[in-house]
C-alpha cells in the first residue's frame, strides 16, 4: 500500500477513488455537453483505483466510498444504456435527483472522515541529531518460574525491543514495522489490543499496515561513546511498542531505550518461536481484590525490569552476542513505565539500586510505598478531573513525598491517560480517550519533558528543569524534608 498522506490520512489511491466516486455523483449536475465525458473519466479512475486497492490491500475506510458509488453507478450509466439501445435517454427531474445525489455524496464522505478517525498511524519524525534502529531480543530468566503457568519447569521470558542511535540507512531502506517484527505478529497484537478493549479488530485494522521511522538492525552510531539507557514498562495489557514514538525521539537524542513484553500480561506477545501468549490478567470489578491482584502483577514486572538490567549488562560485556556490546552505559539507567507500567518501575527502583531515576507516566502506585525511593523521581499525569480516582494523586503524592531524592509531578493541561503513548497517533481524537492536545502535540510534550528530565538526572545537563517543566502544565517539587 502507498503511503499514507500526513493530515488527510489516506492514500494518493485511496484519495483517487474519493474523486472518481465523487465525480460520478456530480457529473449529472454538469452541463450537457460535458457529461458524457466527467462520467467516463470518473469511471475509469474509480475502477482502475479500486482494482489496485484490491490488489494491494482494500481497508474498511474505502468501502462506504464504493458503496456510495455503486448507488450512483446505474443512474450516471443508464442514459449511455438508453442510447445503445436506441430508447431516448430519459434523466430524473432536480428536485429527485438532488437528494439522491446528496445521498451518495453523504456516504463517500464518511470514507475519509472513518480514515480520519482510525488512521494508519504515522510517526513524526525524531527531532535528534542521530537516525533511530531497533532490534527485537527474547531472554529467559533461568532463577524465576514462570508464576502464570502450572508447568514448575517452566521459566520466565520476556520479549524486549531496543531503540537505539544508529547510522543513516541506505536511501529506501524500509522502515520498521509497528507492533511487530512481521506484518502478520503485528496483526496478532493489533486484534489481541481491539479484543482487549471491546472493539471490532477491523476498526484498527490500520495499526498494523504501520511503520515507524526506525530502521530494523541498522548499524550503531559510531563514534559516539555509550548511551545512557532507559527501559520501559507498558500499561497494563499493553506490549512493548506501545510507546514507539517516545522511544524514537529518544533514541535520536543519544538514549538507548529497552522497551518490555510481560508475557501473559500484555495483550499478546509473540515468542521467537512463532506461539503467542496472551493476557491472563482480568480485572474482578471489586477494589480489594483487584488492588492485591495488581500489586502481584506489578511485583512481577518490577522483577522483569530489574532481569532485563541485568541482561542488558551482560550484553554491554560481551557476555550476550548484539552490536550495542560496548555502548551501553549501564551506570547511568533510568526505569519508566504508563499506567501499571509505572508502579512497577517506582517497585524496580525502590528494589534496585542500579536504577538512577524513574518516570511514571500517569501510572497508580500499586502496591507496599516502602522503602522510600532514593532516586529522582518525574510523575506525568492527566488533567484532573470529577471522574478520575481520588485515591490516585493523594498516594502518588505520598510515595513522591516520601523520596529521598527531589522528584517532580506534572500534571498536563489537556492530556488524557492515553496521551502517554501513541494512542492520539491511531484512535479518534476523543478527548476523554485520547486528550486534546492533538495528535502532533500529544507525543511532542511526553517527549520534551522526559527528555528535559533524563537530560537533567543522567546526562547531568545543567538547567532550571523545574522550571523547564512548569512551561507544560501544573508543576509540584518534592524536595527531602518538604512537604513539595
């Protein structure tokens, strides 16, 4: 399929078959003499493009096109019948053929603003002075059974993708698919996150014809020295590409990010052997009950987090075979995490001491607020509304209150829980879904600010990041020994 048009959100062929379908509604309503020719002419670009689409691969979005072309087809052919058969050709009056017209133009138009609303998402281009490659690594954890699964021989894996500062890529290298290494993983996901949330998997079937501005296996930036790393841990049914775009703005500033598969948590996860795993974790409806439930899902991926450290360590040694062996600067690691994400990465902080700072991008601290974290701390959060949970800023709050370090919470004017990752880039612009900052804005204001954060806490860049950060929205400061 061509690629998609930033803004319009459909093809140059898809746009072809708009026009065609809309030429051959209004072509009654042109002048005698041109009729004949706008109808042809309209013919043979709807049936050429519609063939193609066919060919390449149709989505739901066109279909009203089609259909509202079909209507129109046999009323825009039957005077060229008549003729051919010798019959006068006979057209119906302006006032029946009006509200026909406006009938089919109606149902044409829902194909662009359906297009529009559940887009093939497309990735803004990283801001950073370094091209983007990732790889995809699966590693098991030979001291940890696998808690999901009755089988006691049966260890933890986890799947992790890694964005990192690359080399240019020859012109015309394909990017990297979205949601998986292959077009049909990415299709596995896709259907496994629709199913997770209630929706038809065709609504979103432009996810996974997605590909980001990452180049799979590209060659490691040289000459660079090593690159802070930052991992990442998906909301709760989320999977490791979630946050892609935040990982390729990343990447192009010179940051190694390590994004994770919970397996049997997240949505689906797609082994190195082709199985896929899906979520086991469900919630109850009762407050207790999940709230214990959550704190021994986040238990465990606060333990993944920590393994993957470990296993990233090793890589950086030379211990595990990968070209990121010497360019991994393990002494400098900060652990995020949206959503369920986020309370574990405040867990792995609080457990490892090899983490160096946190994000929690508008996650609840599920789970023991002890011990203290010691790390610098940033917590992004939505817009505060009637709705959302009274119990969220008070204990987020009291875990930043209780740090040893200063720690920043944010909260963003017009930002939604799924403003975090790339929602706003492929579901409709809902405000209490997506936020209303726009699908441009949106993954450019979590990027700034983290960025700002991580430039601060790891790099050690000098700068006023508090107030760097209250430019974005409303800004409370936990220092140690202040109430913030």
């Amino acid at each position: 399929m061509t690629d998609i048009i930033t803004g319009l959100y459909m093809s140059p062929l898809e746009l072809l078959a708009v026009l065609g379908a809309v030429a051959l509604v209004v072509a009654r309503w042109f002048p005698v003499a041109a009729r004949p020719r706008v109808t042809i002419a309209a013919g043979v670009v709807l049936v050429l493009s519609a063939i193609v689409l066919s060919v390449a691969g149709i989505r739901w979005q066109v279909l009203p096109v089609l259909a509202g072309a079909a209507f129109a087809l046999p009323f825009a052919l039957s005077p060229f019948m008549r003729r051919r058969s010798g019959r006068p050709a006979w057209r119906a009056r302006w006032w029946l053929a009006l509200p026909g017209s406006a009938a089919c133009v109606g149902l044409i138009a829902t194909g662009p603003v359906a297009a529009w609303s559940f887009p093939v998402p497309v990735f803004p281009e990283p801001s950073g002075r370094f091209a983007v490659g990732t790889r995809v690594v699966q590693w098991t954890d030979p001291h940890r059974s696998e808690t999901f699964t009755a089988d006691r021989g049966d260890r933890r894996r986890v799947v992790v993708q890694l964005w990192y500062p690359a080399e240019e890529s020859p012109a015309g290298a394909r990017r990297a698919q979205y949601l998986g290494r292959t077009e049909h993983e990415a299709r596995i996901v896709s259907d496994a996150l629709a199913r997770q949330v209630g929706l038809p998997g065709f609504l979103v079937d432009g996810i996974p014809r997605a590909h980001t501005r990452s180049v799979f296996d590209a060659a490691v930036a040289g000459r660079s020295g090593r690159f802070p790393v930052v991992l990442l841990s998906p909301g709760s049914g989320g999977v490791r590409t979630q946050n892609t775009a935040w990982a390729e703005e990343l990447a192009s500033h010179g940051y190694v990010v390590a994004a994770l598969d919970h397996p049997y948590d997240s949505a689906a996860v797609v082994l190195n052997d082709g199985r896929a795993i899906h979520t086991r974790t469900a919630s109850t409806g009762d407050r207790d009950k999940d709230n214990r439930l959550a704190a021994g899902w986040t238990a465990v991926r606060a333990a993944d987090l920590s393994f993957v450290l470990t296993q990233l360590n090793r890589l950086d040694r030379g211990e595990i075979a990968g070209p990121l062996t010497g360019r991994l600067d393990t002494s400098r690691v900060a652990v995020t995490g949206h959503s369920m994400g986020g309370a574990a990465a405040l867990q792995a902080a609080r457990q490892d001491g090899r983490f160096d700072a946190v994000i929690d991008l508008d996650g609840y601290p599920h789970g023991p607020t002890s011990p203290s974290l010691r790390q610098p701390t940033l917590a992004l959060t939505q817009a505060i509304t009637p709705a959302t949970d009274p119990h969220y800023i008070p204990r987020l709050a009291k875990v930043l209150k209780l740090s040893a370090a200063t720690s920043y919470r944010l909260t963003i004017p017009g930002a939604a829980h799924l403003t975090f990752m790339d929602g706003p880039l492929y579901l409709p612009p809902v405000p209490s879904v997506v936020g209303s900052l726009g699908r441009i804005e949106s993954p450019r204001v979590v990027a700034a600010t983290t960025l700002a954060f991580l430039d601060t806490t790891l790099r050690h860049t000098p700068g006023d990041l508090a107030g760097v950060l209250s430019a974005y929205g409303d800004l409370s400061v936990y220092r140690p020994g202040n109430s913030g």
